[in-house]
C-alpha cells in the first residue's frame, strides 16, 4: 500500500497537533520567496517529539523554488536546525509563468 501523508504549510491554519494520525508528515520549510514557513518552527518541533515517542515513523521538509536562487534553496532547511536523517523535497511546480 502507497504511504499516504499530508502536505502542510501555514495556509492549513494551525500547527499539527497530537490529532494527526498518519506515520509521516512532511511540511513546508520555505516559501517561494524564500520566507520561512510561519508554522515551520512549531511543526518541526511536533515532529522531532513525536518522531521521539514514535508516533510518526520519520518526517520530511519541502521548499519550494520560484524567486529565489537555486543556490540558496538547499541551505534553507539547516536554518530550521532540519535534522539529516529526514526527508527533503523541492516541491517543483508550474505556476505564475515560472
């Protein structure tokens, strides 16, 4: 069976909260515009804690390109403090003539 989890980023509305109920998480470390996700800090550390109590198997972190340069968008995650051992994704799409 397909491992099925979400995709989160401030516009969900809040952080994730215990009431998740899946084996990973992946959500946003930065914007397009290179701004860091406003919920990012506190998804992060719900991850690391339920990571810890194994509530989730792992975690992942996506950034997304657009309007910063490509040479930058790697570094991003590590000013979270993302740790190694999780996932990472560019989440790579085609809007607004990009």
């Amino acid at each position: 069976m397909a491992n099925v989890y979400p995709d989160v980023s401030e516009h969900q509305g809040s952080a994730v909260t215990d009431a998740f109920n899946r084996r990973f998480l992946m959500f946003r470390a930065t914007s397009e515009w290179d701004r860091p996700d406003a919920k990012a800090p506190a998804n992060l550390a719900w991850s690391l804690k339920a990571r810890t109590a194994a509530k989730v198997d792992n975690f992942g972190v996506y950034v997304i390109p657009g309007f910063v340069s490509n040479k930058v968008l790697p570094a991003r995650p590590g000013t979270l403090k993302v740790p190694n051992d999780c996932v990472g994704m560019t989440d790579w799409e085609r809007w607004s003539g990009k």
